[in-house]
C-alpha cells in the first residue's frame, strides 16, 4: 500500500488537517509536513546560493526585530532547514499531497517545491477550485485552506488530481525567473504571481488609522480582512513600524506585541 505524505502552508493549516485525520477515517490519512516558511515576503533573489540565502536570513532577522519577536527567530530558522530536509528525503515511492489555494504564499511555496519534488509522484488539491456553505446559507471561495472547516474536507479530498509534467516544469520554469526577481514581496495578480515593492500594503494601512488613536491588531487585523490579498499579520506589523519611524502614524504605549500600542494618523 502506498504510503501518503500530506504537505501545508502554515500551521493553521496543519492543524485543520490533523483535526481532520484524528476525527475521521480516511484511505489518504498520512504524515503531515508543514511548510511554515513563506516565500511571498522576503528576498529570494538567487537563495539558493549562500550568498542569497544569508541575505534571505538577514532580511528575516530584522523583521523579527522590528515586531520584538526575534527570540524566536533561531528556532525559525532551524524548522525552515529540518522542514527542507523531510521534504527532500521522502521516500520514493510514497505518493505526495499539496493542499493549497489561489493566494502568494501558498503559489510560491507551489513553485518552490517544484524544484524539490521534481521526480515524485505528486497530487495537489486546490481548495479555491470548491465552493464553502457557511451557517448563513452563503456560499464563498476559500483563498487558503487555513480558512476550510473540517467538515469540508471530505469534498475536498475528491477534487485530488496529479500534478502532470508540463504544469511541473511550469512551475519549475516560474521559479526559476522568480528567484532572478529582486523584489522583496509578491503579490497574486490574475493567477500571475508579480513583484512588488516591500511598501505595497501601506497605504492599505493609512486608510484604515484615522485621528483618534486605535489599538495597532486592529489596523491589522482591518488591513488584512479588506485586502484583496492574503498576508500574515507579522509583515502587516512590520510595516506599521516602517510607517511610524517615518512619521506617517505616530503611536502610544509600547512597541512591543501589536496589542501593546495604539497607532493614528499624523
């Protein structure tokens, strides 16, 4: 019997899945991998070079920084190698599933693992390829398998097809000119996946201060539920700082975790 290898971006993710797996029977029930790192953010400009991969890691450290959370950032790192590892050594004859769906991240992480994966045997469920009933009796296109309840699961697993070779070499073909890109973020434009410039969200964020002082998870929180776009709430955070020591929102208490200060406009 072949053996499943379940791969997911992000831990929200891993936990739906592992839910999922625990409370339910299931023929594809296997190990989970969960590829944290998110290539839509960040340089990726020849990382698989050292010099590009050290530039990668610097990048990341002064984020971390900025949003007082580098503490964390040697565990990050080492998670990010263990997780490249597994993936790269899976077992040959164990057939691979990617759940993913039509946002950055989780189609950049697609192309990356391309390169990874190149000779295994792959399936891929997209998620944004269903439709999602929420209580309300409204229907909805998940963008991250993050936003997929359970429930839902079951349907899902039956839209589960093979990833053929051209869409692989696609793929490959997409990360090898993304990985020439110089660009600090990506964005999901028309399937596309293009570069932008690292202040893309913020004038997503002015909109969304005023003049009274608010607290900053909620700008956050806001600019991320408005935005066509899916991005994690620490690179949102990150350029909040960016835009205070610019002078363009000013703060009060600390700037430590987002909850611990409140952000207006100047």
């Amino acid at each position: 019997m072949s053996k499943f290898i379940h791969i997911v971006f992000g831990d929200s993710a891993a936990g739906t899945l592992k839910y999922f797996f625990k409370h339910n029977e299931s023929e594809y029930k296997g190990e989970i991998i969960n590829f944290r790192e998110d290539h839509s953010i960040g340089p990726i400009y020849e990382i698989d070079r050292e010099i590009g991969l050290q530039k990668r890691i610097r990048w990341f450290k002064e984020m971390f920084k900025e949003v007082c959370i580098e503490e964390y950032f040697e565990d990050i790192e080492k998670e990010f190698a263990d997780t490249y590892e597994s993936i790269k050594n899976i077992d040959e004859n164990a057939k691979i599933i990617i759940w993913h769906g039509e946002n950055t991240r989780n189609q950049v992480g697609l192309r990356y693992l391309s390169t990874i994966l190149k000779n295994k045997e792959v399936y891929e469920i997209n998620v944004s390829d269903s439709y999602i009933g929420d209580y309300n009796g409204n229907y909805y296109v998940p963008r991250d398998f993050a936003e997929c309840p359970p429930e839902e699961i079951n349907k899902f697993v039956l839209t589960m097809k093979k990833i053929k070779v051209e869409k692989w070499n696609r793929f490959m073909n997409d990360w090898e000119n993304l990985r020439k890109s110089k660009e600090y973020l990506r964005i999901l434009e028309d399937g596309e996946i293009i570069g932008v410039d690292e202040s893309y969200y913020d004038q997503e964020i002015l909109s969304n201060c005023t003049f009274n002082f608010k607290r900053a998870a909620r700008i956050i929180g806001a600019t991320m539920g408005k935005s066509d776009q899916s991005v994690g709430d620490t690179f949102i955070d990150y350029r909040v700082r960016k835009l205070i020591e610019s002078r363009k929102i000013e703060y009060r208490g600390k700037l430590q975790t987002m909850r611990d200060f409140e952000i207006r406009l100047v």
